[in-house]
C-alpha cells in the first residue's frame, strides 16, 4: 500500500485499513465507477482488468468513451464502468466582472476573487461523470500519478461528490500500463493526496492572477506606445516565461557582446618508431595572452632544447555508463542526438505510455527501486533483433543498474516494457533511445588504460641528470588511451571514446624534441543556446519541473520572444529582448529565475506538509494548506508589479529602441482605468454578498440614460455602483446616485487614522462590519445633512446600511433578507444582518455556475433566502418638511385602504383586490392587481405590506416650502419648473404629455431625471413636486421579474411603484416586456386586437 515518504501516522493507518475493509465486504453489490486522466489509457487499463470481456458504449463526449466489463475482486464479482477525462476538468477563472480586460485595473487582479469551474469544452465529460455516479458505489482514480495527476483526480472527485455525497472513494496508484502494474494497482488501493493536490492549485491561482495582472499591463500599455508594431500583439507574462526567456537573452548578450582575444601557446612533438607514432606535448602553462612574454619562453626552448621524460604512469580509465533516464535527461537527448523538439518529445513519450511501451515519461527519479524486477524487462528485448544479443549477455551477467541519487518517491526512471520493433517513425526513434539508454545503464561502464607521460624542456645546458628538476624548465604532458573493454558502449552509440596510440617512454629518458613552435590563436564566444542547454539551465535553477519545461519553451517561441536560427539555436526577438532589458532596467528579478525557483521550493513544501496556514486568505475555508506560500508569492509579485507601474517609461524605452520606433506619449497607466469598473485600482470590498457570500465590491459603469418614451439621451457619465464579484450569477448589486462622482470603502482602521472620517459610526449588527462608504457629488448637489457640494474634494461619509436618512434622500435601494413566506417590509427598520454568512462562506461549487438570482423573481431554491429591494418610501435629496409632505395623498402612518385612501395602480386606475388560490405558502393571501382586464398594466401589490409600498406617483409640497406655487405648478428636483412634452413615438403612449426637468434637453448632460405623467399630475390637484426617477427604474422599463405560477414565493419591489418605476413583467409566460409609460400589448397577428391569439381569434373560426 502506498505511503507518503514523510509517513502516515498509526491512527490514519488504521482508519484507512477499515475504509479498505468496508470496501471489500461491499464488494458483491457493488458498481465502481474507474476514471482516467485520458481515453487511452483508459481503454488499456479497462482491457487488461476486463481480459477481454469489456464492452464499449459512447458517453456524452465522442472523445471519452465508457467501458463496462465484469470484475472478480478479492473472490467476489462486481461491475466496473471505466471512463476517462481530457486532462483538467476544471479551471481557474476570475469572476465575470473581471474577466473584460477594459473592466478593471490589472493591479486589482491581484485580490479578485477566482473559482474553479468547468470550461465549456469539458461540460459533456462533467455530464457523463454525474450520470454514471449516480449509480455507483465508489469512485476508483485512474490519473496519473504526479502533482497534475493528483489535481485531476480530485476535480473529479469534486464532480462526483457534488452529485453523491456518500459515493467512497479511492486511488490507483501505478506507474506503468503493464498487466502485472494494474492488477497490482487495483489490489493496493489507497487515498488522494490532497496536498500534493493543493501545491498544483497553488500553482495554477498563482499563474492565474500573475500572468493576467502583467499580461493586461504589457499589452494594454505596448500597444498604444508602439500602435504600428505592436497593435495586434499579444503580450504575455508568466512566471516560468519571463526566467525562461531571460536564459536565452543573457547568453545572446555574451555571444553579442564577445570581444575575441588572441592568446598564443607553445607545443612539443616527438616522433618515434621510425616515425610511425608521434607523440604530442602540451604546455602545462596553457596559453598566454601576452604575446611578448610567449615569445621570450619559446626562444629560450629554442636555446635549451634538450629535455627529459621526467613521469611516466599508466593507469586503468573508466567512461561511466549513464544514470537512469529521468524526464529531463530524456529532453536533452532527444533535443542533442535525435534533433527533437522538446514538446514534440513529450508528446511521443505521452503516446507509447498510454500504448504500454514505456514506463510513465514524467520523473524526477534516477534510481531504480529495488523491487523492480529488471531481469524481466531486459527478457522483453530479446525479442528485437537490434540487440537481443547484447540484452542475452547481460541477462548472463546479470543487470548491475547505476543508480542517481534522485528520487521523487512516486516513480521509477522511465525504462522500456515491451518490444517496440513494430513503432515507426519518430516514435520508434525515441523507443529506440529510451531502450538503449535503460540496457546501457544496466551494463558495466567501459573500461581501459591511460599512459601520462611529461617532458621536461627548457633546463641549462651540461646540467646532470640528477640535479635536473621541473623548476628549472618548462614542462610538457602528453597523454595516451587504450580500450580494453567497450561493454556499455556497444549498446549505446549516442557517446563515444576514442582511442589514442601513444609511443613508450622511459622515466628519465634524455631527448631532442623533433618540434617545438608556438601557436597563435583567438578566444571564440560561448554558443546560442539549444534547446537541451535550456533545459538544463531551467532545471538547474527550478524554472518549472520535467512536467512543464517543454510548455513554457513553446509559449515563448508561439509569441514570437524568441526562433530558431539554423534551426537549432534559440535567439531572441527584438521584442522579447526589449522586454527583457526593460525590466532589467527597473532592478527588478521579475525575469530572472530567483522569484520562481522560490515558488517550486514552495510548492515542494507544500507536498510534503511543510507549509502550514498563518493568516487568513481568500480561499481559507477551501484550501488551508498553501495559504502561506499565496500570500508570500503574491505579496512578492505585487510589489513588483507596483514597481512596474511606476518605472513603466523604462519598459516603454527599452521596447522602442530594439524596434527602432518612436516612443508615444501616453497617460500615466492609473489613468488609463479611472473610468473603468475598478477606477481605484484597488479592490475595495464593502461587505458579503447576502446572497452567495461573495464580497460585494465597488465598480463603475457608464451609464447611457435615456427617455425610452421619446428616446432623447439625457445624460451620458460614469454610474457608480456596489455589485457582487460573482456575476453575473449573482445579480446582487447596490446603485449609488447618478450625481456621485467619486467613491470609495473606508476601512475601521482609516477611521480611526482620521478622526474627520469617523463622524458617521455602523451599527454593532452592521453587515459592513465598520466599513464606511466617501462619496463625492457633482458640483451644487444638496447633500442630506442641508450642506452644499461645492468643493470638489469635500467628501460625503456614510454608511449605506445604517444611514437611514441618505438612503431615503437620495432613493438608494439595499437588497434584504425575505423569509420564504412571502416579501418582508423594510419599512422603519434596517436590513438582517449578514455578518454571520460572511464569516462562514459556503464552499463554491467548484464546477457548475451558481444560480441565477433574479431578485424579483420567485425563489426555488431553499438553500438561499430570497432577496427583497427595500420598500422604504424615497425622500428629495433637499429637506422638506415632515409637516408638509404627503405620499401619493395617504398619510403615512394609516395603513388601512378605504374610500378615502384608494389604491391606484401605474395607470392611474383603481386596482383590484384578488385572492391567491393556487396551492402554495402564499394561499389566502391577498394582492392588488390592475383594474384593467386588458393586462396592459403589470401592477402587482400585496395588501399587507408595509406603508412605504404603497403606490404613488408624487408627493405634495405646501406653498410654503419654496418649491412650489399655490396653483400647483410642477416643480422638478433642480427647484426648477418642470416643461411639459408629448410623447411622438409609435407606442401605446403616442400623445400623451409628460413632464421632464428643462434642463434635460436632449444630449445634455446636465439637469435632473425628473419624469411624470401629466395625466396623473392632473388627477391629483395637490401635487407640487415630483420624486426623482428611481435607480434601476431605467426610464419607465420594467425590471425582468414579477409573478409566476409556480413559485413557493413571491417578492416585489416597494419604493412607491408608480407610472416611473413599473411593476416587474410576468416570467415564463412569453410576455414582452414594457417599454414606455404604458408598454406594448401582445395582439392577435389576423385582428389585431388583444386578449387573444391567432389560433383562437374568432375571426379564424
């Protein structure tokens, strides 16, 4: 049974041997759903553990098919369903108010918030998985057995339990497609490591936020600074890239800037055997580079030729036979002896695994366990001619294995499993290198002698032997080769060893040489890097691991960083040297490989239980484990990335002067998004979405408001506006006044920094939890406390939810909790608290997109209470007095609805109490409808809400407030006398008059949204002023909503539902939507008259 290399306490040990109990004793009604990483090993494994006896059906996605097959596990029968995945199931993704390029400053995506979900492409796998667990009684992964592998299998995981809670689960762990690996697998069952899992999500949200903020930043930027080269470019970064690419800038800068030297050397020939050998000495001084100094030792040799064998020694040499092929090893040698691309070896290697020819091809691991049977597998080659004799002879002498010192204690070096003479092309290649390399490691290293022999040259004349010594002239070595035994080499034609005859020396021996000369020479530059040496460089410096080399070399080259010259060498491109040296320019690591050499060390920490969780983190109740290493590299990241921004001129120069173009002026970049959903460049949560849990953020909007009934624009400005990070699946929003034109979150602790900011304090049952909400208006607008905007940096602080007063004077609009009984009135009373869902999140579904909320819709699910706009009754943003206001001419404080009072729908008709009678929470209630039967008018009103639901189309002002005349002239919310238009259009409302502020002519952006009937206006004697359209009205549009049938509840909107803001549309009944005052009739097509259709129109009949 598997276990993990830093050890599994004695209390796992037991839990997992019961779990492993349990499954055999459920064994005889049990159907076990098999999920592999890709269809073709899943098919092989389904062949080998089915003998033959599996049947293939077709699942939802032509790519995976299902194989079902009968089964005797530990002597009892079951079904086994074998299906497959296309590698991640899942994905990171920011929310989808992040993900528009122009929504956001890229600085932001540093703390957006992320899910994991399905991508489209993979939807029919996530659907064949829910269909066949849902019939299954454990779940066996099939992955592969590496960090990705272990990812993948607990996405899936994650599918199956989101549909079967109770199904158990459990893990193959194998680390080849052989009969005897599977059967073994399959008998030693163990569990997912989730934190071998973590380390890849880590990895993944890292790259994620990392290459998305720099991407955005590179590409937005370069693009409009160099709009001729670059307008079409994408730009990418990433953490593995950048190093990557910075590896083959740095050696292109050496071979650039490599100035040749010239240096001289002197050498030594003596000929032997009537000249038929020659031996030649080097100079053990190496090379000069001084030319005058080379030349004063060479005259002197001249002058004193006479020399003497001053060492003789033979030795035995060895030429080791090479370690255990490892994935990296692997690269280099097809790259160097094969001229493969590294994605394209990894890809070959990818096929004869999943075919049953090699072990699994990623692998850090260098030594073989020692209960690997090699004997056998050398046994398989004897059936290929090319070296069965050589495989004979080593089965005779038995495999003596050079083993590393690398293991990554999950699988053995990648060796062969079976005769592979049927391959061809390519992949037969890399057979062939795989095979040989394996015999060739099992074999006895090559072995000969070695004869050094040094000449001493250069003494004083008439000197004796014996006092002739290496100080007292220059000494000289040759050096001779002879191959006794080739073993290794015999079978491995990818190394060579020459020999090299040398003549016989005796020590002491007294000789002329035949040739001394001095050579000149220059120093040549280090070459281009391949490939291979690039490889080498990441894995020397952790850029990445085996897995993942070949993909980031193939990203930089696919963006046009770097090519290839002579189809061999890697050189940079003009923009990927710019690139580079921009960053350079700044004193920033972001493209060298110490950033991310720090992460994979982080990451191996990870896997092994190192890290542990300090603070608190986006996703604390997902993934504990790799908290600490998320807020370390992102911290790290986002410094340089504020960097970046900063010194962005330096990037812009660099750039334009390896494309040789002028360098455009451009805005800072901060400016570049001050008009884009996240203008602060920071992300600034006010609080928890009530409705999904997740943080509700600020976000700007242009806004393009229009008179749907005469269609003039009226304005055209920047809306500010609270709205969940999660949509558009949450629709959960919070719409600030049109005349706000900056905004941001003030954190507890800057109230307390600045005592001028904490003069507005948050209720204890606040759901902001203290956080307070700055907010400039437009010059001249009257705030709530009586003062005037009349500095443009004065700003007003308030507290959304607990400020009762700005929210009624400006008609702001906060989304409450509803029971499930029915709509709950806000009226005089503040909105539930939702602390308590923040502080305990639910965890996401990590695969499906969350629910739809519509908050005028009916509610379906139990899960997640319905949503209700506050009906509080909105007040003008100028005081007026209590005393002189009455709303649509009922006080108050008088619910009761009698003569006096009556209720009146949109259209100005008295509306109708009906009964709900359909079964349902809501039976016996009672509402109001529109008295017209025409169904014109979508008014909708329960009879027992609140006072401030109550339908009105204005408020009455006495003469004395200065608003307005005794003779009741209508006045807008500038105090101006509002101008009386008639509405042109082909709709229901051609003719009728209306009227609008005078400054709100078309294409000007300035005056109020005022808006009213006339014809209401008329009805009612006492109006002297109207309210400002409300948020969210849209110009008389109604909102998507309203009654259906079968709903368990119902929720409305309050806020004085009249002619401005109409009531929600019917949903589900095929009803058009309103538009205008009145909105359109659905009309027979043969009569053209309403209340039918043409399939029962009497004139059909």
């Amino acid at each position: 049974m598997f276990v993990h290399s830093c050890g599994v306490c004695r209390w796992h040990m037991v839990n997992l041997r019961i779990i492993v109990h349990g499954f055999r004793r459920s064994l005889a009604s049990m159907r076990v759903l098999n999920v592999a990483e890709k269809n073709e090993a899943a098919k092989n494994i389904a062949v080998i553990l089915g003998r033959g006896r599996a049947t293939r059906r077709e699942g939802l996605s032509k790519f995976n098919k299902i194989y079902e097959f009968p089964m005797t596990l530990n002597g009892t029968n079951c079904s086994f369903i074998m299906t497959s995945v296309s590698g991640h199931l899942l994905n990171y993704e920011f929310s989808q108010c992040f993900r528009s390029w122009e929504s956001c400053n890229p600085l932001t995506l540093f703390d957006a918030p992320v899910e994991k979900k399905v991508t489209l492409e993979f939807e029919p796998i996530r659907k064949t998985l829910e269909r066949e667990v849902r019939s299954c009684t454990h779940l066996l992964i099939w992955t592969d057995c590496d960090r990705e592998g272990e990812n993948i299998g607990m996405e899936v995981v994650d599918v199956c339990r989101r549909v079967k809670a109770s199904i158990q689960i459990f893990r193959a762990r194998f680390s080849e497609i052989t009969p005897s690996a599977i059967n073994r697998a399959v008998n030693n069952l163990t569990t997912i490591d989730e934190r071998v899992s973590q380390a890849v999500d880590a990895r993944q949200e890292l790259d994620l936020r990392i290459g998305a903020a720099f991407t955005r930043f590179q590409t937005l930027r370069l693009r409009r600074v160099f709009p001729r080269a670059l307008a079409d470019q994408l730009i990418s970064y990433g953490s593995c890239q950048f190093p990557t690419l910075g590896f083959i800038v740095e050696r292109f800068r050496e071979v650039e800037n490599f100035v040749p030297e010239p240096f001289w050397k002197i050498s030594v020939e003596v000929i032997r055997e009537n000249g038929e050998a020659c031996a030649v000495f080097q100079w053990k001084r190496g090379r000069l580079f001084d030319m005058a100094c080379c030349t004063a030792y060479y005259e002197h040799l001249l002058e004193n030729s006479m020399g003497r064998i001053i060492h003789v020694q033979q030795k035995p040499k060895s030429k080791w036979r090479p370690l255990p092929m490892d994935t990296v090893e692997m690269e280099k040698l097809a790259s160097r002896k094969l001229r493969l691309g590294v994605k394209e070896t990894m890809h070959l290697a990818e096929s004869l695994y999943t075919k049953g020819y090699i072990s699994y091809p990623r692998t850090e691991t260098n030594s073989f366990p020692p209960d690997l049977k090699l004997r056998s597998l050398v046994e398989t080659q004897l059936q290929d001619s090319r070296w069965s004799d050589f495989a004979q002879r080593l089965l005779s002498n038995g495999p003596r294995p050079r083993n590393g010192k690398k293991s990554d204690h999950a699988h053995p070096p990648i060796h062969p499993l079976k005769a592979g003479n049927t391959l061809q092309g390519n992949e037969a290649r890399l057979y062939e290198l795989i095979t040989r390399h394996f015999l060739a490691c099992l074999s006895e290293d090559a072995k000969g002698a070695e004869t050094t022999a040094r000449f001493l040259l250069g003494a004083a004349d008439n000197i004796s032997a014996s006092h002739l010594s290496s100080d007292e002239g220059e000494v000289f070595e040759a050096k001779g080769l002879v191959i006794h035994q080739r073993n290794y080499l015999e079978i491995y034609p990818y190394e060579s060893w020459s020999e090299k005859y040398m003549p016989v020396f005796q020590l002491g021996e007294i000789l002329k040489p035949d040739k001394i000369e001095m050579i000149e020479g220059r120093t040549t530059a280090p070459s281009l890097l391949t490939e291979a040496d690039l490889i080498a460089l990441m894995d020397k410096y952790g850029i990445g691991t085996d897995a993942t080399h070949a993909e980031h070399i193939e990203t930089i080259k696919k963006r046009l960083y770097v090519g290839l010259q002579d189809s061999k060498f890697l050189v940079p491109s003009q923009l990927g040297m710019g690139l580079v040296e921009g960053y350079d320019s700044m004193d920033l690591a972001v493209a060298k490989p110490s950033l991310r050499a720090e992460l994979e060390i982080d990451l191996k920490a990870i896997c092994e239980g190192r890290k542990t969780k300090e603070g608190t983190f986006l996703h604390s109740f997902l993934y504990p484990a790799f908290l600490e290493v998320l807020q370390s590299q992102l911290s790290k990241y986002k410094s340089a990335f504020e960097m970046v921004v900063r010194k962005a001129r330096k990037l812009d120069i660099a750039i334009g002067k390896h494309l040789s173009q002028d360098v455009e002026n451009i805005p800072d970049f901060t400016e570049d998004f001050s008009h884009r959903g996240l203008g602060a460049g920071s992300y600034q949560k006010l609080l928890c979405c009530p409705s999904c849990g997740k943080d509700v953020i600020i976000r700007q909007k242009s806004s393009q408001d229009s008179n749907t009934t005469t269609g003039s624009t009226l304005s055209n400005r920047m809306r500010w506006f609270f709205s969940c990070s999660g949509f558009p699946d949450c629709k959960y929003a919070i719409w600030l006044p049109d005349s706000v034109t900056a905004s941001r979150v003030i954190e507890p602790s800057e109230q307390g920094a600045s005592t001028s900011l904490s003069a507005v304090s948050c209720k204890p049952d606040c759901p902001t939890e203290g956080k307070l909400v700055a907010l400039k208006f437009r010059l001249g607008t009257i705030l709530p406390n009586g003062y005037m905007q009349e500095d443009p940096d004065m700003e007003y602080v308030t507290c959304l939810f607990c400020d009762e007063e700005f929210r009624m004077a400006f008609g702001v609009r906060i989304a409450t909790f509803v029971d499930g009984s029915g709509p709950s009135s806000t009226a005089g009373r503040q909105p539930r608290s939702v602390s308590q869902r923040c502080s305990a999140p639910r965890q996401p579904n990590p695969f499906q997109q969350s629910q739809n909320r519509n908050f005028s819709t009916f509610a379906t699910s139990t899960q997640h209470p319905n949503i209700l706009v506050s009906q509080q009754p909105p007040r003008p943003f100028f005081n007026v007095p209590s005393s002189s206001t009455s709303f649509g001419g009922v006080n108050s404080s008088s619910r009761e609805n009698d003569d006096s009072n009556p209720i009146v729908c949109s259209c100005g008709i008295p509306a109708r109490l009906l009964t709900v009678r359909k079964d349902g929470p809501n039976q016996g209630k009672k509402f109001y409808k529109c008295g017209d039967t025409s169904d014109v008018c979508k008014f909708f009103l329960w009879q027992d809400s609140s006072p401030g639901s109550f339908t009105s189309n204005a408020i009455t002002v006495s003469a004395d407030s200065g608003l307005g005349s005794n003779s009741g002239e209508v006045v807008c919310t500038c105090g101006l006398p509002a101008v009386r238009r008639t509405v042109n259009q082909a709709t229901s409302n051609r003719g009728r008059q209306f009227y609008v502020c005078p400054n709100s002519a078309p294409g000007s952006s300035d005056g109020c949204r005022f808006f009213q009937w006339a014809d209401n206006t008329a009805s009612n004697s006492s109006i002297g002023a109207s309210f400002p359209r409300q948020r969210g009205s849209r110009g008389g549009r109604s909102f998507r909503g309203g009654f259906q049938s079968n709903s368990s509840s119902i929720t409305a909107f309050g806020d004085g539902i009249g002619v401005d803001w109409p009531p929600p549309n019917p949903v589900g009944r095929g009803g058009s939507r309103s538009r205008g005052g009145g909105g359109s009739v659905r009309k027979c097509s043969i009569c053209q008259l309403p209340g039918h259709t043409r399939n029962r129109c009497p004139s059909a009949l």
